[in-house]
C-alpha cells in the first residue's frame, strides 16, 4: 500500500489569546500552512479537525471562513488526542484513497473557560470526587517516586529542559529560562507537582496537510514520510493507578516500531505528550529510550536533551510551550516536520 | 484496493427513553450487533463513535462499559451526519489496513434536553436570529413550491409513507398510521411544516460492524459490500436557501454511482436525510430518483413507496423513526444492511 507523506505545516504562538475568536486561530494555522509550501487550498480533498470544546461542526466554520469549502470535514474529539486522532483520519483517508491531499486541523480555546485546568464535567463523577489530570498525574509520579526512586529534582529537570527549548520556540507561551529550584519552589498544585510541573493553559491552533504517494512530489521535494501511524486505548479505566507505566502507549509503540521497522535505539527526535513532568518520564521509558525506572537519571544527566540521544519536545513540549487540546497532537507533527526537514530555527536538534 | 464489508448490525429503539442512559443505549445496540452476528467482541480491533452532545470521550466511556477495550476509538462529530462520519471512519480505517474488523456506533439522547429541536446554541448567532433548522427547512419548502409547483399534499404523502413503515419496524417511535388530512392540520411548526412534517425527539443508538475482505468469510456467509463510500460539504453558507436543490448531495451522489459503477435507476432501496417532509422529495431529485421537481407528484403516486420503483426509507426514515443525531446514520447502514440480506420483517422491499 502507498506512502502518505507531510508535505506542509502551520502553527499559531500557543499563549493565551483572549481577544483572538478561535476561527481566527484556526485560520492563522491554516493559512501559514498553505502559504508556507505554496499548495493550492483548492487542491485540498478532505479535512479533520480536532477539538475538544469548540462547538458543533467547529471544522466546517472554521474552514468556511477560511474559504476551504466543498470537500469531506470530519470533527473529532478525543480528549488530549483529538488533534492526533485527526491526523490518524486524515492519514487513513488518504491511504484508503478517498484523497490525494488532506489537511489535519487541531484548534482550542481554553483561555476564558474559567479555572486553570481543562474545564471540568459537571456529571463526570470522578472528575467531581477530585480525579482530574493534576491528581492524577500527582498519584503517577508517587507511584514512579516510590518504585524505582525517581526524585522530585528528575522530575524538575524535564520542566526546565523543556522550558529551555520553548524559549527557542516563536511559537511557545514562555519566554524565561527557569530552574530546577524555582520548579521545586512554585507554588504546590498536587503534590509532588508544583505550578512549573504542569503545563499552562494555552490557546492556539495548528494545521498539517498531508499527501499520498501518487502526488506528493508534485508538492514538495523534501516531504516527510509516516512510515506508521498507529493508536490505543486504554485496557481499564485504571490509567496511572493499577500500572507503574502506561500498557496503551507500550503497545502502541511497540506496534508502531514493528510496523517502521525500526528500534527505539534508531529515534533522534521525539515529541511526546508531557502535560506533567512525570508524564514525560515514564513516556520515555513506555517508548523504550530506557528501562522502567531509568528515565528520571537519565534526565537529569541530560540524556533526552536537545543534544542527547535523544532529544525529547526540542518545542519545549506541553511544559513550555502550552497544551490546547486539539491543537497538541497536530502541533507535534508539525513540530518533527520542521525537525526532520531541518527547519527548526533555533530549537533545532543536531543532525 | 480490497472491499468493505457491513458484517452485523444492532439498533436500539428509536423513541424517548427518558430513564435510559446513553451509554446503556449504546450497549444495547453494540451487543445487539455483536450477540446477531456471533462476532467475538475481542476481535474487534478499532471503533468509531459519532455523536453531537454526549460529552467527552464518549465512545472510550461507552465501550469501556460494554468492556470493549484497548483499541483505537475517535469520537467524532458532523451534526446530523455524525452517526455516517463515524461508519465513513472505520471503512476508511479498515481499507488503510488499520484493522480488518471495525466497529461503527453511533448514540444519542435528546430527551430532557428541552426544546422541540436541536439544542440550540447560544453563541450561534445564525441559531439566535432564527435560521434554525425547521426554518431553513420551510424556506426550501416555500422555494420548491413556487419554482415547481410542489403541493402542501405532495409533501404530506411522504409523512405518510414513512409513518407506515414506521408502523412496521420494532425500531421506529411511531405505531401508528396518519393521513394526509392529519398531516395538513397538525400544528404548525415553521409554515408550511406541520408537526407531522418533522420528525420526533428520540433516543438510540445504532451499532454496525465492518470487516475487510481478508476476513469477512470467516465472519457471515452474507457479507453486504460497500461499493463506495462518499462524503462531501457544502461549497457556501446558504444551503437550502440560494440552491434548489442541494448541490452537495448531488456531487456526492454523482461520485458515489461513478465508483460504485450504476447509476440512480439501478437503487431498489434507499435510505435518505428526512427530518422534515420537503427534505426527502428534494433528496430523491438529489440523488436522481428523477428530475428536480418531479419528485413531488411522484411521491404522491407511490413512486418511493415500499412496493414502488425506488423503496425511500422503508424503516420509516427520520420521520417515522425519529433523529438521535449521532445514531442516524449508523441506523440508515444498518437498516441497508438488513433489507439487503433480507432480514427487514414486516418492513422488507420485495425482491
């Protein structure tokens, strides 16, 4: 079966945006996308986006108002993911040859929506009895502390590497360095995690276009393959509580690596999803850079920094560089686009 | 490329189940699909979910109920073609190589929602000023009246029908028969649409299974093939309102017999859009039943009628059946599927 490729990309700053209508944003990303590789809106066949909180059939208005009708809109919505499940329908509909051309849309405002975190469920019950993402991640990073001795400095150091790259970033919410102290010092939000262990509430939007084998040098000449593109879900409703690292992720990379053909050793640049600091660690060692338990050493001695072995969110990730939800997955993709094309200005990871 | 098979398919009643949680309705129709076929819940390997107001995650919440779990699941939103996107999802999945047994539900519960229609949203200024949907409904009633000569009978003879064969199907909120007079002097909700035109708030949920070629054999002996799968959106933002016809439906329809290599007069069975009377007679012109205007008199002669030259909606349709938006068209794939294997009842085309 034929390759899809990324062949553009296009992102707002993700900071709060109070006074920007989240179609705008949707249009920014759009529009930096398209203008940025020179590819006729027209030519795109069919779109996703994703989004979590933005209002039925988000996709469609947003893009009408861009003046990207016509085509297949699908919306989505998968919590955190919703930006990378579009990607993934994007991808399958290109490769099961409903399109030659395909943009991945994410886009979120959550500045506004009241509180500092992803607005809760009003009849979510356990999101009532306090199991919302801090707490839960809070527990994660107990478990991971009193298992293999992860300590509260390891954690801190994610936050501080990641903010180092979001400083590089032009489109990152932070524009200071910070220290493993001031993490340690910031004000407690679940303990272990202070205020600096978590990422800020952000806006912004981010878009991908996509492109089957048949058309993508046409488009570009330094596209970038997905060679696998895989998901998961959760086998309980246990995530970070039952298990020490996450079972979905594990099988999904694992799946994702048998599908490239390649191993966990063979990775340079990594974006993955560290909304908390130790989420970023025990995804490091659920995606095999290390052994359970390694990761917070590893961390600390620089070992997934940007001139590591592996470098992890040069962005600056969720940490630095904010997480609106449906706008993440795709801003990732966006990000090891320009990463692999060796178009990452100053966050750029070593060749 | 290699077929898509609907394998089995399960449906809840469609009506007001007031005391009924959705996820309780989406186990219904997902174990109805899966308990008909004999189908191995733990084969199924992805899902997608379509709904339009059932909150965050739905469809991992749901499934994690029905204790389907680990797979890839995308909720995913269109309006009132959710429950087609999340079928459109899972083929497109299955024909990516993603997965060779996929599952399509589709849920929703209006009760209790307030309001006669849709949920309004408050932010829509369109919605506020009125251009809700019985209102852009009537207005394309008004303009296929003046530029065809389409009667307020004409329009009430596909109540009419739909209401008998919802009287048929177990599935269906309605018991029983109306005529044209009654339709005539209901209510009226936008002029010229009576109550009757429109279809009932309900519930339900609607659950199909797809398979892919490599497997299907071993699943049923009477696999139903999807021969194409399209999907398009509106070019501008006046549909039903500069348009006579819906120039979307027609481009998608026009794709889909080019694919599917047949043309209109070849359809025995037909599963449309009718929420509201006049939808179904410019949907039948859409999708080249007949000419645009022709469809008026041909529905009150028995044209589309269960024993006529194309059988529209023998389920009862929108009408008759009622519109839990993301359950619609789940159901619509579902009712195709057993009318084409025979499996309809009362409701069965004739051969």
């Amino acid at each position: 079966m034929s390759g899809v490729y990324v062949v553009a990309a296009g992102m707002t700053p993700f900071r709060q945006h109070p006074d920007t209508a989240v179609h705008e944003l949707a249009r920014q990303a759009v529009w930096a996308a398209i203008t940025s590789s020179g590819i006729d809106p027209e030519a795109i066949e069919l779109a996703y986006a994703g989004h979590a909180y933005q209002g039925q059939c988000f996709g469609q208005k947003a893009l009408l108002k861009i003046g990207i009708t016509g085509m297949p809109i699908v919306n989505c919505e998968n919590a955190c993911a919703s930006g990378a499940s579009a990607v993934w329908g994007v991808y399958n509909a290109i490769k099961a040859g409903q399109a030659d051309i395909g943009l991945a849309l994410g886009a979120e405002k959550l500045s506004g929506r009241g509180g500092g975190f992803t607005p809760m469920v009003a009849d979510d019950l356990e999101s009532v009895m306090g199991r919302v993402m801090p707490a839960v991640f809070a527990m994660m990073a107990r478990k991971h502390m009193e298992r293999y001795g992860t300590t509260l400095e390891q954690m801190a150091s994610v936050a501080v590497k990641n903010r180092r790259g979001g400083v590089l970033n032009p489109y990152s919410a932070w524009t200071e360095n910070i220290t493993i102290e001031e993490v340690l010092a910031a004000p407690m939000i679940a303990e272990p995690l202070t205020r600096l262990s978590c990422c800020p509430v952000s806006d912004g939007a981010a878009a991908v276009i996509l492109a089957s084998e048949r058309v993508v040098r046409r488009l570009t000449g330094k596209p970038v393959a997905i060679r696998a593109a895989v998901m998961a879900s959760g086998r309980r409703n246990d995530v970070g509580m039952a298990d020490d690292n996450s079972e979905m992720t594990i099988r999904a990379a694992r799946q994702a690596y048998e599908i490239a053909g390649i191993g966990p050793d063979e990775i340079d640049v990594c974006e993955l999803h560290d909304p908390f600091t130790i989420a970023e660690l025990v995804h490091c060692e659920d995606l095999g850079f290390c052994a359970p338990g390694e990761a917070g050493p590893l961390a600390l001695g620089g070992h997934f920094d940007r001139d590591g072995a592996v470098a992890v969110s040069p962005s600056g990730g969720l940490l630095a560089r904010g997480h609106p939800l449906g706008a993440t997955g795709v801003a990732q993709i966006a990000e090891l686009f320009w990463q692999l094309r060796g178009e990452a200005g100053d966050r750029q990871v070593p060749d």
